[in-house]
C-alpha cells in the first residue's frame, strides 16, 4: 500500500510517542477507520527512514543499472551482429549465458538495432552492367510524354490457393485445431499477361496453355495489337518485352520489328536481369497480388474476374506516378554504375 506524507507522519510520531508497533497499529486503526494497519516490518523502514533522513518522506530508490550479466551480453552480440548480421534471436541465445527474450530487449533497447526482411535480386553477368547504365541513361533523355507511351509487358502466375507460408500463418484457437489444409500437389494457377504504360494498360489476357513461341505470338495478333489500334496516335509508342524464350523467338521478334520498327526494344537492347526496371515486376504483379484474393475466389473463373475487377480500378494517376518512379529509378541506376540499388 502506498502512505502520502500525512499518513507516514502520523506513524512516525505515533511510534516515537509510544515505542512500540501495536499502539501504532491501533492508533492507526482509530484515525482511519480501518482494519488494515500498516504491519511491523512497514513502520520499521518508515521510522528508518526518519531517523536517516530527518524526514518522513519517501526515500527516492536508486535506479537500477544494467546487471554485469547482461552487459556482458550485450558486448557479445555486438561482436556477434557485426560479424553477422542475418543472426536469428534463437540462435544469438544459444550462444548467450541470457534467455531469448532477453536477447531480443537487448537487441532492440540497447543496441536500438530492428529486424529488416532480406532482399533477393537477380545475380548481374559482367555485361549486364554496360547495358543497365545504358538504358537508364537513355530512358532519361527521352521527353516524359515519350517514356509514358512506352509498353512495358510481362507474365505472371496467379495460384487460386495462396501458399501457405508455416512460419507465419496461424490458427487463432484456445485449444490445439486437430484440423490439415489439404494442398494439391499442382495447384490450379493463371498465367496472366499485361501491357502497362502511363496511358493505361492492355490486358489482362489469360493463357490457356503453356506460352511459347506460337501461342505468344497469336496473343500479340489477336488481342494486344487490336487494343493497340485503337488507342489514338498509336504510332508513338514502345513496347518492351522481357528475355524468356517466347518472346527472343526469331517469328516474335520479327514481327514486332515491322509493327514497331525502331520503337521495339529487341533482345539486344533490353538489359537481362532487370525486374526492377520493368513497372510489372516491380509494381503491377505485386499491387494485383495484394487485392484480387478479396472475396476469396473459389474457382478460376472468380480469380479471372477478380483480376480484370482491379486491373480497371487502377488510375490513372497511380499509373504516372508509377513512371515517375521508374524515372527515379533509372537515376538510382546510373548512381550505382549499372549495378543494382537500394528503393529509398
């Protein structure tokens, strides 16, 4: 119980009065109207107290410092970070004369450090190198009406079941679920292709078989480059296509070669390995992922509905700032000689 310093007072002089801890207690009880008095071993430390200090007023407590135990701990994992940084709190306990949750406030409140999820990349060859600084730089020169009218395209695949990730999802019960998730062994999946540009995108167009060389190129035909006619001053834009083996095909290549000519950016020209300078893989697959599972679709046919459903919602004004950033990209690019960089 905590006494204010009327209360405190009264108990020091009640006990100098009379010398002893049952009078106090009583007298106590009688002022308070109460049948809980303060016990020996409280009226000892408060008339300590007073006889200390001259004073009946709480001493302040001395703040605790950090046991040598947990020092030690903490010049451990110092060295420990810093020679590797991916350590897990598991395995930095192990090593550690401290518990893990011990680890992890040291971790976190004294060497103020936070947890950051890896990033992966493609590995650069020697030649990608020259290739990304002289895209970027070119991208760059461009007027910006120019690097809008630009198609960027892509495939992707769409799982009608999410996979099932154990280190993350949970099954929030009060006892342990004697249930499984059954999982298909070849989960039903899409294969998607999309054209994007800051005027707005063609697709999405579903493949029913696998992409190669001829069910690709028929795509092009018979549904991207009617949607492309239609676009007012058509002749103005570019169009990009990644390095995967239906689109170097020789047919596919030539035959953009006489629908774009000189727009086309050919398997030469685009630099390999570069997801991040593409808006699909960086932005239009990912934005896609984290929308078209709401309602959860329960066949095919919903997963497709879903997705054209977001991919017409998308603005136009999320489109341009999606090219700005590729602007800003670009730049990042140049600034790192061609090789990869940090998204600030």
């Amino acid at each position: 119980m905590v006494y204010d310093l009327t209360t405190r007072t009264f108990i020091v002089e009640t006990f100098c009065a009379k010398l002893n801890y049952a009078s106090v207690q009583s007298a106590y009880c009688i002022k308070y109207q109460t049948r809980k008095p303060p016990n020996k071993k409280t009226i000892k430390r408060m008339v300590q107290c007073f006889r200390e200090t001259g004073s009946a007023e709480t001493r302040a407590r001395k703040p605790y410092g950090p046991s040598k135990k947990r020092v030690d701990a903490k010049n451990q994992l110092t060295t420990m970070v810093t020679d590797f940084a991916s350590l897990s709190i598991r395995k930095a306990a192990s090593a550690l004369p401290v518990s893990e949750s011990t680890t992890r406030k040291i971790m976190r409140e004294d060497l103020k450090l936070k947890p950051y999820k890896q990033q992966h990349c493609q590995v650069l060859k020697s030649p990608d190198f020259d290739k990304r600084l002289f895209f970027a730089q070119w991208l760059l020169s461009l007027p910006k009406q120019t690097k809008f009218c630009t198609y960027f395209t892509d495939e992707a695949y769409f799982h009608l079941q999410q996979p099932v990730n154990k280190q993350n999802n949970r099954i929030w019960s009060t006892e342990k679920p004697l249930e499984f998730t059954e999982m298909t062994k070849y989960p039903s999946k899409l294969s998607v292709w999309c054209a994007i540009s800051a005027e707005g995108i063609i697709g999405p167009y579903f493949f029913e078989s696998t992409v190669n060389q001829h069910t690709y190129l028929a795509m092009l035909e018979s549904f991207f480059w009617i949607w492309h006619k239609r676009k007012p001053d058509n002749k103005k834009f570019y169009f990009q296509q990644d390095g995967a083996s239906a689109h170097t095909a020789g047919m596919v290549q030539d035959w953009l070669k006489v629908k774009f000519g000189n727009r086309f950016f050919t398997k030469d020209f685009w630099p390999p390995r570069s997801p991040d300078l593409n808006p699909c893989d960086y932005f239009l697959w990912g934005y896609l992922k984290s929308l078209v599972y709401v309602p959860f679709p329960k066949t095919l046919n919903d997963l497709k509905q879903n997705i054209e459903r977001e991919v017409r919602k998308i603005s136009p004004d999320l489109l341009k700032s999606v090219f700005v950033n590729l602007e800003k990209r670009c730049e990042l690019v140049i600034s790192a000689n061609g090789g990869h960089f940090e998204d600030k």
